[in-house]
C-alpha cells in the first residue's frame, strides 16, 4: 500500500470528534462535536422501561410477523439471497468464515421497532438471513433506545439484547457480520478504530451504510465529513464492496445505500487512529 493511503493524526484535540449522521426516518444530515471520553467507550446499560408491557409486546409481534411476510414475499428479498448466493460474495463469507462452522452476528442501531416500520423491516431481513443461512449462529442486538417490551420481543426472536452500550467498540476475533444499516458515521469510526491491528479486519463482514457513498459525500463536503469517516475512507482501500439491489420503492428508505464490505487489508497498511 502506498504511503498515500496511510492515515496521520489530524490537529483535533484528543478528546473531541465529529459525528456524521446519516438521513435516518427522513431526518437530514447533520454534524455534531462530542466529547467522548474512556469511560464512555463501553457502559452498563438498561432500558429506561424496566418492565414489559404484555398488551404492546404481543402487539409488537404480530407487527413483526407481518413485517416478515412483507419482506419475504416480494422480489426485494429474492434479489437479496440471490445476491448473497453469487459466488463472489458467498466466497467471501466463506473466507471470513474459515475453519469456524458458525458467525455470531452483531446488530448495532436497530433503532426502535415498537416505533418505526424501516427498524423492522432491518430486523426482519437479519432474522431471515438467520433462518435461510446455517453458517449464521447467534445474533446480538443493541440500541439504547430499546424499551424493555422491545427487548423482550427480540428475546422471543431468538436475539440477545446486549447489557453493555459498546458504542461500536468491539474487539472481534471470530468472524462476525456486523449489521449496521442506517447507523451513525461515528460507530463506524470507533468500530474500525477496534481493529488498528488490521488483521482483525479479516474477522468481520459489516452490512450498513455504503463506504463508496462515503467517499463521495467527503468530495463534496469536505469541511466535516472527512474528520468523522478517515477512518472509513482509509479501509476504503482496501475494502471489497457489494451494493445491494433495491427492486421496488417499498424498501428504498430502509436500504438506500447500504452494502456489503468484507476487508483484505495488506500486511504493510496502517489504519492509525484518527481522533
């Protein structure tokens, strides 16, 4: 890898980033400055709701169950399992995979499913993948968001809510798909910022927001994207993307832009951290 494609240090003070967020139910982009410090890498978390509804939670599910038969009986989702079955892409799980029979799958930011049909639809098509894939073990979800009904419905779909608030700070040495559409530029960064030993980049497959997009976005606006995604655009190199096809306009909101990223990182690449 050429030095061009090597990270430095940028002038921030070690204490401060800037969040990218991504349009999200129909919200702009905007641009925040955060202070992130140690202790808020990873928190015990519980829901603010601490006990279940009954009457909501089997609302929810019947929400759910509908929002699986939406998803799994339009060309949207034959489209998607056809894609995920090329051979390109098969073979690139299969090479993350390795000697290991399963993948836990992590699901960051799935936002409220109570609330909101594109949440729902993004569990959907994880759960779907789960029951189509046998190579997909456990899956793990967290959002802060997430009400204890909530929780208690994904439990009964087979998912574990997490207890811990990583805010993407995940050190994986299994392989893992991470499945993170429509998240924050900023759990992307501090994911990759997990992973400067690089060859835990070989570990993981991450489902979200489009790092070509990315680079597009940092060419236009460059005042504020390029502080929130070096780190993105840095594992752009070396980054072999998939886009997935969107056959109707039913599911454009929920998986605009949204992609497969596996990694091949070079021994000679340095992602450095970019604060």
């Amino acid at each position: 890898m050429e030095a061009s494609a090597k990270l430095a240090l940028d002038k921030h003070t070690k204490n401060e980033d800037w969040a990218v967020v991504l349009p999200r139910r129909g919200k702009k982009w905007i641009c925040s400055r955060r202070n992130i410090t140690p202790e808020a890498k990873k928190q015990s978390w519980v829901p603010a709701e601490l006990e279940s509804d009954p009457d909501r939670e089997l609302k929810l599910t019947q929400k759910m169950e509908i929002c699986f038969k939406k998803v799994e009986s339009p060309q949207f989702y034959q489209n998607f399992l056809e894609q995920v079955e090329n051979p390109d892409i098969l073979n690139s799980f299969h090479k993350v995979l390795g000697l290991k029979l399963k993948m836990l799958m992590v699901i960051y930011g799935i936002g409220s499913i109570e609330s909101y049909e594109t949440p729902r639809f993004h569990l959907s098509l994880a759960i779907l993948m789960k029951r189509k894939f046998d190579w997909i073990g456990d899956m793990e979800v967290f959002d802060p968001i997430l009400s204890a009904t909530e929780s208690r419905v994904l439990e009964s779909l087979g998912c574990s809510v997490l207890s811990v608030n990583e805010h993407g700070r995940r050190r994986v040495t299994k392989p893992t798909p991470l499945y993170m559409p429509h998240c924050e530029a900023e759990l992307y960064k501090n994911l990759l910022q997990e992973k400067r030993e690089l060859e835990l980049l070989n570990h993981i497959v991450i489902f979200g927001n489009s790092f070509e997009m990315y680079e597009f976005l940092s060419e236009i606006k460059k005042s504020f994207v390029v502080d929130s995604t070096g780190h993105i655009l840095a594992a752009r190199k070396f980054t072999d993307e998939y886009v997935i096809k969107i056959a109707s306009d039913d599911y454009l909101t929920a998986f605009h832009d949204s992609s497969w990223h596996f990694f091949s990182p070079a021994l000679d690449t340095e992602l450095l951290l970019v604060k």
